[in-house]
C-alpha cells in the first residue's frame, strides 16, 4: 500500500540556518536531508545562482528531488518605495527593477521552481515603536505604498501566469493578514499567494490563529516560528522562539492551513539574536495606523502575554533577560530541531502527520 503524503513537509529558512563559513545551496540542501527535514527556502534566488543561471538551478533543483525536499526562492521587494534598498535587483534588470524580478520568475521557473517568496518593505532596527515599520513612514503614506504595490503586482501579474509560478508576499512585520488578503484576491491567486510568517502577526496585533484562518486559502509558502510576549513600557513586546515555546496554539494553527494550497513549513530561526520587538499597544498613532484591527485579537495578544509571563514565573518558560542574550551556532541549530519535534507532534495531535 502506498504511503500517504504527509499533511505538512517541514524545512528550514536558509538564512536562519548555522552553516560553516563558504558553504553552499547544494551543501545547505544535503545538510537538511541529513538532520531530517523535508525542504529549504532560499530567500534569494542569488543563493542558488549569482548569474541566474538556468542550468545551475535546474541542478539544484534536481539534487532537491534527489533528496526529497522541497525547493522554495526569494525574490525582491514589490513595494517600489522600499526598491532601492535592494539594488542587485535592479542591477539584474540592467537599471529597470521590475525587469530584474522578472528575469528571477522566468529563471526559476526554466528550472521548475515556482513558488517564489516576496516582501512589501524591511524593517528598520535603527529606529524605534512604530517608526521601524515603513507602514508608519512620514514621507509616503501606508495607503500610497499599497497602492504602488498594487501597481507593481499589476505589471508582474501576466509574466508569473506565463510561467506557471506564484510570487507569494510575506505577512511582514509591516503589513498585516488583511491588506494581503486584499492585494491577493485583487492582483490574481492564479499568480499570487501568501508567504504567512507565524510570528510576524503578533508584531501587527494579529491573534495567530484567527490569522491562519484569513490567509490560509491563499497560502503557498509558510515561514514558522513562535513568539514569546512580555509586557514592557511601551505596552507589548515579541521575542522569537522555537516552536512549542511561545505563545501560539500549533494545532489550531496547523489545522487552519489544512485548506492551504500548498502545505510546506520553513522554519524561520534565529541569527545572533532573537529580535525583540516592540508591540506599542498604548501608542495611539500606532492604533490609528491600522484600521483593520480588532479589540477581540488584541485582548487575545493580551490573554497571551499574561499566560506567558505566568510560565515565567512557574520557570517553564525563559525570561526576557535570558532571551537577550546572544545565541550561538549550538543554539540556532538547536531551535529549528525543536521547532520540527513540535511541529510533527501538533500535527498528528489534529491526524496530519504520523503518530
């Protein structure tokens, strides 16, 4: 009898994964098979080939299959007020930026890799609360800036149904659940979807589960990891942990992206630090940025924090001091295996993985 594919495959983020200096895609790519996850997301396809070259992708792409393992890219940026932070792109298209992401879909794609990863913006560690978030930029408006990505979406649209592919924005911590939704359904699902990072929603005020249910339909790139919430002055703040040790539910979540139409789970990990932050929640410009949210998911995110301080104090869970602390090769490579074990055992909790 043929075995089941599993609910869900399990990878890891490449740039979150401890890799020894002048390692490789392909190095990366049998690393993964060797500690028993089921993929890799690249987030840039630069990662694969500096040159975009189609027969080193296809390569790549083969040794994937090989392994079994799925293959996941980046690309770029698609809001063009946050283009020129990411000038090799715009070098790929010989000085036209939207060129440079096209000549990425149309690569990846020669080479049979079609759910592409993108972004609306970075996030700006140099400032601080809301600032950090170009959503609250001064000089262009949030509503402008979705717009022109919009825009942007519009022009890329015919060359992803050409190829086949999908360039999948990420819920960043910019924008939230319900701006995506909105620019998926009116750009196309046929050539968009979500990139859904777990995490990331706490910082826009999002109960992660009730966010899994608003993006699921259109989710085909999945980026996991958990948050741990503390109270701070300036109301909340999230720190990243693994999977199982923060605040998130991962058989409600899981089981809201039972209907997604692609199922692979990137854990996103930890560089040197665990990126504490802010979450100002008693700001009230940081209120009025964000029409869509809900006092029900805020008090959520509220109920969260309590219960996670609570383990603190219980010395279940780490304290915000220990988290600040620097992590090493040992530590991040430890997150993500903790991440996957959690993982697994949510999902044959809701009977979408072995028992």
């Amino acid at each position: 009898m043929p075995v089941p594919e599993p609910a869900f495959r399990i990878g890891t983020d490449s740039s979150k994964f401890p890799a020894p200096e002048g390692t490789d895609a392909a190095w990366l790519l049998e690393r993964a098979a060797k500690v028993g996850l089921e993929g890799v997301f690249f987030r840039s396809a630069l990662e694969l080939s500096p040159t975009l070259d189609v027969g080193e992708l296809a390569a790549l792409r083969q040794q994937a299959d090989d392994l079994d393992l799925y293959l996941e890219v980046g690309a770029a940026k698609i809001n063009p007020f946050a283009a020129p932070e990411a000038p090799e792109i715009r070098a790929l298209g010989d000085g036209d930026y939207l060129f440079g992401i096209e000549r990425i879909v149309a690569a990846c794609a020669a080479a049979g890799i079609h759910e592409i990863w993108a972004a609306t913006a970075n996030y700006k560690f140099d400032l601080a609360g809301r600032l950090a978030c170009d959503r609250y930029r001064t000089d262009v408006t949030w509503h402008d800036q979705l717009r022109a990505t919009a825009k942007v979406m519009a022009e890329l649209a015919p060359v992803l149904r050409a190829h086949g592919s999908h360039l999948n924005i990420e819920t960043h911590e910019e924008i939230t659940t319900f701006e995506l939704v909105r620019l998926v359904e009116e750009g196309g699902p046929d050539a968009f979807g979500i990139t859904f990072d777990t995490a990331n929603v706490l910082i826009r005020g999002e109960d992660p589960v009730a966010a899994a249910h608003r993006v699921a339909p259109y989710t085909r790139q999945t980026h996991v990891r958990d948050g741990a919430l503390f109270f701070t002055d300036q109301g909340l703040c999230r720190v990243l942990a693994p999977c199982g040790q923060g605040v998130i539910d991962w058989s409600a979540l899981l089981s809201a992206l039972l209907v997604a139409p692609r199922r692979a789970l990137s854990i996103e990990g930890i560089m040197g630090r665990r990126f504490q932050l802010p979450i100002p929640i008693h700001d009230p410009l940081w209120h009025a940025g964000q029409p869509d949210m809900t006092t029900v998911e805020l008090a959520e995110l509220v109920r969260l924090a309590r219960g996670y301080e609570a383990a603190v104090a219980r010395g279940e869970r780490r304290t915000l001091a220990s988290l600040a602390e620097p992590a090493d090769d040992a530590e991040r490579q430890q997150f993500v295996l903790d991440s996957v074990a959690h993982l697994r055992a949510a999902a044959a909790r809701i009977g979408a993985g072995p028992e």
